[in-house]
C-alpha cells in the first residue's frame, strides 16, 4: 500500500492529458480552437486545474551573457476542481484568444528559422506529478504585416533568421516583456553600406507599428552605427501605403547618412525617430508589392524550426 502511494506521488497510474487543436494555424488577434481530452488512470485523482498557456523562446541578456528562456506569454483556464474516476475520459472545449503582439512563426508558408511556438496544457493533480502536454502552433501575419513584408520581395531582401528578445521598445504602446526582430540582408546595391536589417512589428487592435534598424557598416570616411526608423500607422493605412517606395527612400537615406545611428526617419504617416529600448534591435520593413516575391525571399532562405520535438522547445532552460 506504501509502495502504491509512492507510485500516484510520481504520477504512476494517474489521468494523462492530450490537447487536441481545430486547426494549429491561427493570426494575431484570432482564437485557437479545440480540446483538452483527459484520460482517467488506475486510481481516482483530483485535478485542482486545467490550464492552457501559449509559450515561446525569448533570448534574455545578463551582463555580458545571453541565453534562451522558454517565456509563456498568455494563458486560460478551461477546468478548475475536477474529479477523475479510474478510466474516466473527459472532454474539455476551448477558445484560446491570441495577443495581437504574438511572434509570427510563418510566412507565406514557410516556417521562420530560428522561431518556435508551443500551447502548453498543465493538470493540477492533488498529490502527484502534474502530467501535461505541448502542441505546435503556427503563427502567420495579419493582413497588415503580410502587406509589409511583402515588399521585402520586391526590394530583394533576404530573409536570414528570427528571435525574440527580451526588452522594450521606446514609442509604441508594447505589451508583452519581449519584442520578435525578423533579420534580413539588405539588396546587393546597399551590401557595402549596410550589412543587416531588422523589423520589429508591435499590433494592437487599430494600428501597426513598424519598428525598422539598419546596421551600418564603418568605413574610412564614414561612421558605422545603427540607425532606426518608426512607421505608426492604422492597418488600413497600411494596406494603402506602398511600402516598397516608403523603405527604400528609408534605405537610401540611411545609407547615405555620416553620423551615426539612432533617428529615424521624420515625414507623414506617424513617422518617428526610435530605438529598441535595451537592446540591439534588428529589423527593415517593407510591404505592399508581389506575394510571390515574398514568398521566394522567405523560402528560398534559411528556414525549418517547426516545434518537431517537444524536448527541443525546452532546450536552455
């Protein structure tokens, strides 16, 4: 009878727990459907809670360290003090609101390198290891930020690798403790003038922020640096901007600018000077030409990372 009980401490012979999605691809702002399926064990077990939370990998920097944390982000208890019988299943539905600020893992099909995304479901079990589960999730652009970023076709960026950083970003109204900064190489006629851009999106309900950094290259007449453009804007002037004009007079200004970095680009649209608060951003946006375009920059490159392994999520940890 000891030995039995030392089992259940362990989580032996308890419910085991599979969430089951409608569909596991969803955008910002939208629900993630489906059902956390319980499955009774051996023996009775109080479950006090049932919690879905949405989780991903944020690099955190520590003095002169960086290294990754799984961060969860947003969560929803969908069961609270539920007895499980010996054999018993239950079916528990769900609607999981997604942030509007949540990192795209996807675009135009193709999964970002470097990012991941995970529901995770936690059960409570009065006395015993609490079982759980994790679930893919692809996050694809809203309509907004797939205008944006299809521009980056049409200027010839080439998409490198995502992540997202723990931070602030100064000047938009930012969320979540973290920010995701997609990475690009610049056209070939900006290579000797700029070795990286970076875009950082932050959405909220009725605009979207463009956050965009360009690293520049030092050089014996010039000064390197970064310099940062800010691009506030409701969606639908957005979707009626075009994008592709817009960045590459942003691209041809930095590039031909001596001092170094951290102003923006000043003009119509809500345009601002700013910088990722704390950190290193990384980012140039652009939107508003061909799909297709876009969709050889995004697979053409490196790409891959989808959440094969549920052990690879929690690397670094």
């Amino acid at each position: 009878m000891v030995f039995k009980r030392m089992l259940r401490a362990f989580g032996v012979g308890g419910p085991t727990v599979d969430t089951v999605l409608t569909n596991p691809n969803v955008r910002p702002g939208e629900l993630l459907t489906g059902e956390v399926r319980i499955m009774g064990g051996d023996h009775p077990a109080d479950i006090d809670e049932v919690k879905l939370s949405l989780v991903t990998r944020v690099e955190v920097e520590s003095g002169d360290n960086e290294h990754n944390r799984t961060v969860e982000f947003a969560r929803l208890v969908v069961g609270r003090r539920i007895a499980v019988g010996p054999g018993q299943n239950l079916v528990l539905p769900f609607q999981f609101p997604v942030p509007l600020e949540t990192p795209l893992t996807v675009v135009h099909g193709q999964p970002l390198h470097g990012m991941t995304m995970g529901l995770r479901t936690e059960l409570e079990v009065r006395g015993a290891v609490d079982p759980g589960d994790l679930d893919p999730v692809a996050v694809h652009p809203v309509h907004s930020q797939e205008h944006v970023l299809n521009a980056f076709g049409a200027l010839g960026f080439r998409f490198q690798r995502a992540d997202n950083e723990q931070g602030r970003i100064h000047g938009v109204p930012q969320q979540l403790p973290f920010y995701q900064e997609i990475e690009f190489l610049p056209p070939q006629q900006f290579l000797s003038r700029i070795s990286q851009l970076e875009l950082t999106f932050v959405t909220d309900p009725h605009h979207l922020y463009t956050v965009l950094e360009a690293d520049r290259r030092g050089g014996l007449f010039r000064q390197g640096g970064d310099s940062f453009g800010h691009f506030a804007m409701t969606h639908d002037e957005v979707v009626r901007t075009d994008w592709a004009a817009l960045v590459h007079q942003w691209m041809e200004q930095v590039a031909g600018r001596r001092s170094s970095g951290g102003h923006g680009m000043h003009g119509g649209h809500g345009m601002h000077g700013g910088h990722h608060g704390g950190h290193h951003g990384r980012g140039m946006g652009a939107g508003g030409l061909v799909a297709g375009a876009a969709a050889g920059v995004f697979g053409g490159m490196i790409l891959g990372e989808a959440l094969d392994e549920v052990g690879d999520f929690f690397e670094g940890e």
